[in-house]
C-alpha cells in the first residue's frame, strides 16, 4: 500500500554545522516540528545520509574544516542513495556567487545567517513537502511500473499457453507427434538467431521478431483441422485430387488466424507472423511449392525458416506408419534442396547448427507412449471413417 502524501509521521531533518552553539540553536528551533539529527563534520552528514534511516532534509553549513559544504553537496548527489535527499545550504556567505555555487550543485534553497527563524521554518516545511510529494510519485510510479510487468508476464503466458493449446488441437488430427510443434519452435529460433547478422536477414531477424517467430511457430500446420480425417488420416500416398485438398491447410490456417486477428479488432505482430508461417511454409525457393508458387525473397523470411525446420523435423521423426531417418540422411536430403526447395543461406546456417538441431530433437523426442497413443487414435479415427 501506497501511503499519500500528509502522512502524520514525522519528518527527519539533519543539520551539519562545525559550531556547537548553531547545531543547539537549530535543534532548539525545529525540535517540536519534526525529528533532529546532528552532525558536525562533513564526514558525519555523509555516514547518516548513507545510513538505512536517512534524513528527509539536510540544513548544510559551507564553511567547515576538512570537508566544506560544497563539497559534502556534491557527494550526496553523485551516489544513487543520496541524491533525492533535499539539501538547503545555510551560511554566513551572502555573495551571490556563493549562492549560484550552491544550485549549481544542486541543493534546492540557500539561507543567509544570521537566519529569520520564521523563514527557516517556512522553507522546511515547504520543501518536506515537495519533497514528499515526490516520494509518493516516484513510489507510486514505481508501483504502477510493476503492475504493469505483471500484468504484461500473464498475458503473456495467457498467450504462449493459447497457442499451445490451438497448436496442440491440430496435430491431434494429424499422424504427426505433439512434440513435432514443440521441435520446431526452437530449430525456427536457433536458425534466427544463427541468421540475426546476416546481411540479407539483418533487417528482419530484431530480438523482437525472434520472440515472435518463436510464438507464432506452433501455428504453422492449424489449418490440418479444416481438412477431412479421411485424407489426413491416411496413412499411404495422397491421389492427385487428395493432395489438392490436403494443399488447402496453407490456406484454411491463415484465413483462421485472420479471422482470430478480425475479432481482436486489432493488427498483433505474432500473428502476423502466424500468417505467413501458416499460408507460406509450403513454398520452395524455386517456385515449384504451394500455395502462390512463389520463389526466392518473395517467400517470407519466417515462412523459409519454417520450411528448413518442418522438412527435417518430418524426416527425423517416427510416426506411426513409418520410422525415423537417421539425423545424417536427413543432413544429405536437405542440402540436396539448397537452391531448390530451400534458401540457399538457410541451409548453410542448419548445417552449421547440425548438433544444435540433434540437440533439440533429443531433448523433444516423441516416446513409445506417444506414438502408440497416435496409433491407437490413428486405427479408431480410421475405423471411423470406414464406417462412413
């Protein structure tokens, strides 16, 4: 709880003076308004100014022995713990170079001795005041600041775990493994992040968008739940008319994932990026994928990731109806598509992270467990069909 300002609590006021008779006078003077600290070195003032109960105010003479005023001044504001702490100089230098001297270096009034008991009061309790005043800003700022990250933190996570969720959804219907989602995601983020000073990715490849294309990587198979279980189901090769359905997931996932953004209202960077994923990961760098047969640049950047991490995760990976190649086979099949199905640098980068990716694939494996539960939905959502 945040306490405003005008709290009953009394404020701790400390005076520097080398005289005993000024550090008696100022005490007897502010005593019943507020609790006195004494100091009569620059030295002391320093130590309590540092200490864990520090002084609201300090009333700091200039000319002292060893340490000056001044120099006590420029202290308190050069060290983090100090330099909110409101100095009023009060002194027997009059001239106005003295005076400006003192601003200068930060102190936020100056009182000529002989001093006006009246005016000293008044000045403490206006400057106590701002500075209370500012105490409570800053806390209250402070505070608002750490709403805000946490509130960020669960959306975040709100997010990530959504994603998750409506990723998991469609390779539930799919003859891959769930982790196949999960694999992907961080062979797109290390592939990125291997790319983030290439000249021709630069650009694009910011932390930022790599936080993105981590987020949005899930995604890029959620239009499989528009396609019917008997062609993704099945567990042979697709006929012709078949694989033109099955090529309308590219589609089918984007247009949902727009359709999501439409309802937010709003344009959100992730799903941007979703959507691209989504609509052009199935596209080869010489034109001959789906579904625009596009080539080279005019794929997305975060598409042609994608289409490294999908193909050798699909390689690598058991299913139920065939095994795994070995990490090396896969290696030779995706350099034989540099410049074909792949980006050219895409594929120099994955060779160059081969054990990063082997790391991720390990780390991700899908387990019997998996793959006899899949077989199991596989056999019962064909029997299904069949019966159709």
């Amino acid at each position: 709880m945040i306490d405003a300002p005008g709290s009953l609590e009394k404020a701790t006021v400390l005076v520097v003076d080398d005289t005993p008779d000024n550090l008696a006078l100022m005490s007897g003077l502010l005593e019943d308004d507020y609790i006195v600290r004494l100091a009569n070195s620059g030295e002391r003032a320093l130590k309590i100014a540092r200490s864990d109960t520090p002084p609201d105010l300090i009333l700091l003479d200039i000319m002292m022995p060893e340490m000056d005023g001044y120099e006590v001044c420029r202290r308190l504001r050069t060290e983090a713990k100090t330099r909110d702490i409101p100095v009023i100089f009060l002194t027997a230098k009059s001239e106005v170079n003295d005076e400006t001297k003192g601003f200068e270096l930060g102190a936020v009034d100056y009182i000529t001795k002989p001093i006006s008991p009246p005016i000293v009061m008044a000045r403490v309790k206006t400057h106590l005041g701002m500075k209370k005043m500012h105490d409570f800003l800053k806390d209250h700022s402070a505070f608002l600041e750490n709403e805000v990250s946490e509130r960020t933190k669960e959306i975040t996570a709100i997010q990530d775990v959504t994603i998750l969720a409506m990723a998991s959804l469609a390779e539930t219907r799919d003859s891959d493994t769930g982790n196949h989602i999960r694999r992907t995601q961080y062979y797109v983020r290390a592939l990125a992040n291997k790319l983030k000073n290439h000249p021709r990715f630069a650009h694009f490849l910011t932390e930022h968008n790599i936080n993105m294309l981590f987020k949005s990587a899930p995604l890029h198979d959620i239009g499989k739940v528009g396609i019917p279980d008997r062609i993704l189901l099945k567990p042979g090769r697709f006929e012709a008319h078949e694989m033109d359905i099955m090529k309308t997931h590219t589609t089918l996932g984007r247009d949902a994932i727009q359709q999501a953004e439409d309802a937010l209202g709003i344009e959100v960077g992730f799903l941007k990026m979703a959507k691209e994923i989504a609509y052009s990961h199935q596209e080869k760098w010489d034109g001959s994928g789906y579904p625009l047969g596009l080539c080279g640049d005019d794929i997305p950047i975060s598409a042609r990731l994608m289409a490294v991490a999908d193909v050798y995760d699909a390689l690598i990976s058991r299913r139920v109806y065939k095994n795994g190649m070995p990490h090396e086979q896969a290696v030779h099949i995706i350099i034989e598509g540099k410049g074909k199905h792949f980006d050219p640098d895409m594929v120099d980068a994955f060779l160059d992270l081969q054990e990063e990716f082997k790391a991720i694939a390990a780390r991700f494996a899908d387990s019997d467990a998996d793959i006899d539960k899949k077989a199991q939905y596989l056999e019962q959502a064909i029997a299904e069909q069949i019966k159709l």
